[in-house]
C-alpha cells in the first residue's frame, strides 16, 4: 500500500475503487492530477469478485455444452454432466480468489495513493477515512470529489426474510457448492443468467417473476426465447406470482416459499434477483445537502447537480446501471475534471464531445449471456415510439442466415432494428440467438454514430457469418 498521510491534500479524491473509481483514477493521473482512492472492500469491486467476472466464468461452460449439443459429430460427447468442481474452480481463479492484490498494484502502479476503510464526506472537497485499525484519514480535494461506490442487491422486506439466509448475486455468484433446489425470485439478467448457471450444474431451478416474462426491459421476444430454453433445459418458470413470506424449517433446512396464488415453493436454497439501490446511505451525503442513500441526479459530465466538484460516476446516478457503462462514464469524467482544472473550456456543445455521456441516453449495449444470448442497444420498439419518434420495426428470423445454420442445427434466433423514418438512421437494435454477443458492437456502432442507412448498404458482411443478418434487416427495410 501506498503509504499515507493522517492530513493529506489531493486534485481528486475517489471514494470506490471498484472499475468505475479505478477509470476515474486512471484518467485523473493521465492528466497529472494528484489522485487517491478509497476503498471499504475489495479493489476491483462487485464486478471483479461478485457479478461480471464470476458469472460468466460460470456461465461459459453452460453455453459451450449447449452450443455443442446442436453439433451433430460432437454432441454424443458432451451429453454427460459438467464437471461442477472444474467449473467452481475456474470461477475462483477469475475472482482471483477474491483476493485485490494485483488490482491494487496496478493503481498503485499510475500512481494513486490508496486508502483502505470507510470513506464518507465531511463537507465540500473534504472526505474522511476510517481505516479498519480505527486510525482517521482527512483527505481535501483541491479539484474534485468523485463518488464512485456502486449498488448493492436489494432483498424485499418479507415475513420471515431474516431467518432465511437469502441468496443475493453475490452470494448466487461465489457459491462453493451446487444446491440441489434453487428458487429465483425476479425474471431480470441476474435472474435469467444464473438460472442458466445453475441449471446447467444441476440444480432444479424454479424462477417466481410478477411479471409477465423473463427480460422485461429489452424487446419482449427476448424474454420468450430465452424462457422457452429454460424450460427445455428444466427450469420451472411462473409468471405472475410473488412470494409472500419464506422461511427455513430449521436452520439449516429446506426453504419454503409461501406464493400470492396459494402455492407454496420448498428448495435448499433462494435467490432475491429484485434490483439494486445506490451505495450512498453512509457516505456523508447528509454534510453536503444530499439525501442518505438516494441515487445522485448528474448531467452529462457526471457533475452532481447543485454542485461545481462533486462527481457521481456509475451505478450511483441510475443513468445505466453497467460496468462497461460507467467506466465509459469515468473516462467521460475524468476528461471533465482534467479540462476543468487546467482551464479549460469544456465541449458543452458537442453531443458526442469528450465531455458529454450521451451514450447513457442513446446507445446502451447489453449482452445477457444466457442461452440463447440477448443483446441490445439503444432504445426498444416501446421506448422509441413513448419518446415520439416515427419508426419502422424490421424483424428477421436469425436462423435463416446461412452462418446461423453452420453454428448450430436447429439454430433459433430473431433481430430487430427500429429505423427513425424522419433521419433514417438506426434508434436501437436487438439480437437473440447462440452467439451473438459478439455481434452486439456493430449495432452499437451503427447507433452511437448514427450511420445513414444508406451508408450501412456498404458495409458488406462477410459470408458466411451471422453478421450476414444486417444484410437480410437492410433487405428487409428496402422491400419493405
């Protein structure tokens, strides 16, 4: 650890080293600005040891059998059960068995001070360390404070909640064993993913969702095709019912979920996939004349409103809650906090400036790796038509593609891009399909940079690969 001082002053203090701290850094000191961080928990953050890295190195395995069972040649030899201890192991060595050395190094290593323990503000451009010895830190920014702290899972208020030891993602992500029965209560990504991942381990799955289907924020024939494979692989999924109450039997017992229709759900174990709520009900919000564990309202730059230094970066502002998404918002950030203090004057004009997070509004990619994998970016069919634009839906069927054939018999898979008719450029795109999360990033492309349909005509995909959908919606658009 970078060695630190009771009363020290810095250009910019962090608070979180999770990646969205950690780019803040990273940009800060690119610039030259002094730079520390602090941080309660692990360096890296929940994406690193609790969410992004561990649930796909679960997830993996479960996809590649299943891509491989549509493979005549190969799926004799993979009909067997996966090696779960093979798999909870590579999970581990992903997480680096939870363990932040090298993340710290690598901070360490731009040269930001870090400080371990509870960070909170005590006043403008001044924050306090509590370490874990008790020993008290007072840190002053000459420049920026950026509050970079994330969510965490939220668990409902339900009778007898407390005596049920609930799965959280967390918990859902680092288990050391396969239970026998998982409940999952909520249809979301974390839900639909680790449905997956257990699934494919073993475990009989039943998923509670009050709603009308998995997915609910992307197109709705997302949600189907991906409920439709659950349930050929096993999975119980019900819509329209929430649990009422839960309990344990003894404590080490089955759980039993009592369910608004009358039914009642037992399992070893049951995971709440329910939302998040922002990290910021101890972070000295109340000193500066925030609200305690409220999301922060931020414009463009990420700056705070009602403020000229503070910063809100990532999941804390609810613009997207995404790692990818709020390292894009650090990097836009860190630019903002740089130019600032040298002076200069930001690109406040430009939508698409180095100092404007307009993807958070307009281009947000997505990729939920279950199978079959969804992927998004941009507004939905619902979103665009709620937000006045005149649009053109263009569906087409994934598994007419010629390379859709070749990655898999009896490949199943739609996309859909919706067209704003007055501009004639793309407003958002969908994929459902084995495979395409690889091809999410030229629809991203193709929305971030507004490219002219016209223009798309030239970008000749190569055959034969599933990217040879663009041609076939183009098609589509044209005959149309």
């Amino acid at each position: 650890m970078t060695e630190a001082s009771l009363n020290a002053e810095y250009d910019v203090v962090v608070i979180g080293a999770g990646p969205v701290g950690e780019n803040v850094a990273d940009r800060a000191r690119a610039a030259g600005l002094s730079t520390a961080v602090v941080e309660t928990e692990l360096i890296g953050g929940e994406c690193s040891y609790w969410a992004c890295m561990p649930s796909k190195a679960l997830l993996r395995p479960a996809v590649a059998r299943a891509d491989a069972r549509r493979l005549p040649g190969l799926s004799d030899a993979v009909q067997g059960p996966l090696d779960a201890a093979a798999v909870l192991a590579r999970r581990d060595a992903y997480t680096s068995h939870w363990k932040d050395d090298g993340q710290a190094a690598w901070l360490e290593g731009i040269g930001a001070d870090i400080y371990r323990g509870r960070g909170r503000l005590t006043g403008e451009k001044t924050v306090s360390v509590t370490s874990p010895d008790g020993t008290v830190h007072r840190l002053t920014a000459r420049q920026a404070v950026a509050v970079c702290t994330g969510s965490r899972a939220v668990v409902p208020a339900l009778p007898g909640i407390e005596g049920v030891r609930p799965w959280t993602s967390r918990e859902a992500t680092s288990a050391k064993k396969v239970p026998g029965r998982l409940v999952i209560v909520g249809g979301g990504v974390v839900g639909a993913e680790m449905a997956t991942v257990w699934q494919a381990l073993g475990a009989r799955v039943t998923m509670l969702i009050r709603g009308k289907g998995l997915l609910p924020k992307m197109e709705p024939f997302a949600g189907e095709l991906v409920a439709q494979a659950l349930t050929e692989a096993g999975a119980d999924i019900r819509t329209g019912v929430s649990a009422t109450s839960v309990r344990r039997t003894v404590p080490d017992g089955p759980v039993v979920a009592e369910l608004d229709n009358g039914e009642r759900v037992e399992a070893d174990e049951i995971l709440f996939a329910t939302g998040r709520a922002p990290r910021t009900d101890d972070v000295g919000l109340e000193t500066v004349g925030l609200t305690p564990g409220s999301w922060l309202t931020v414009d463009d730059s990420c700056l705070v409103e009602g403020t000229t230094w503070l910063y809100a970066v990532g999941d804390v502002n609810h613009r997207a809650l995404l790692t990818h998404q709020g390292k894009y918002q650090a990097r836009i950030a860190g630019a903002v906090i740089a130019a600032r203090a040298a002076g200069v004057p930001l690109l406040e004009t430009d939508r698409w400036g180095a100092h404007a997070a307009t993807a958070d509004h307009a281009a947000v990619p997505q990729v939920v790796f279950t199978d079959p994998e969804a992927g998004s970016v941009g507004l939905t069919l619902a979103e665009a038509e709620q937000a006045g634009h005149r649009v053109r839906v263009v569906d087409y069927d994934l598994a007419a593609v010629a390379g859709s054939g070749l990655y898999a018999d009896g490949y199943r898979g739609r996309a859909r891009m919706i067209v704003d008719l007055d501009r004639e450029i793309l407003l958002g795109v969908t994929f459902v399909g084995p495979g395409i999360g690889e091809l999410l990033h030229s629809a991203t492309i193709a929305v971030a940079g507004e490219v002219p349909i016209g223009r798309l005509w030239h970008a000749v995909p190569a055959y034969p690969t599933i990217s040879e959908a663009w041609l076939r919606l183009l098609e589509a658009y044209r005959d149309a």
